[in-house]
C-alpha cells in the first residue's frame, strides 16, 4: 500500500509556507470527530500540535456527574478517538513527515540569519 499525494482523510486547510495546517476525518462520518493538526517551523524548532473538540451529551443521565465533576475539581475528563483505515493511517503519517520537511526547508531558505 503506498500514500496518496491528495491524501483520503486529510484536509490541507491552509499553508503559509512555514506553517500547515490539516483536517483531519474520522473514519465514523461524523462532521463534530477528527482533529485538527498544525505543523510549524518556529525559530529553533519544528512543532506538531494536535487539537481536537470534545463534546458531551450534557443533557444525559450523567450530567449530574459532569457537574458534580466540574464543581468539586473544576474541570470535567474528556477522551477522543480517531478511527483511520489502513491508507488514511497510511496518509496521516506521510503528511505529517512531508509537512515536517516542507516548513524546516521553508524556513532554512527564507529567515537566513
């Protein structure tokens, strides 16, 4: 199996050459699951951050727990998953090293010191 260059699952939503930023699909359809991945190349380094949006049914049975929860520790756990198929994984994985790549090459031949 080889990676797609217009990966399945994998959204460029923006490239400002030293900084991408990708969508990320979940395997489940649902438009609320997935993550966001941004890749930049800062000035000593290159940082991957993940951010994903939680939602819960607060309207359930549970929210009395989510309350208690929130007013005895101030903050309420939450747990995301991200179902991939073998190409997406497959995809997921080149993109992140060809962005990786891409922002250390942008910023080497653009902020000359």
């Amino acid at each position: 199996m080889m990676a797609q260059p217009p990966a399945e699952g994998i959204l460029v939503h923006h490239d400002w050459g030293n900084s991408k930023l990708y969508q990320v699909a979940c395997e489940c359809v649902d438009r609320d699951c997935g993550h966001t991945v941004f890749v930049e190349a800062e000035d000593t380094r290159v940082t991957v951050t993940t951010y994903t949006q939680q939602k819960t049914n607060f309207c359930s049975i549970t929210r009395w727990y989510h309350i208690w929860q929130l007013l005895t520790k101030g903050y309420v756990k939450y747990e995301a998953a991200i179902y991939m198929t073998e190409q997406q994984a497959l995809n997921y994985s080149e993109v992140l090293k060809s962005a990786m790549l891409d922002v250390k090459e942008f910023k080497k031949v653009n902020w000359k010191n």
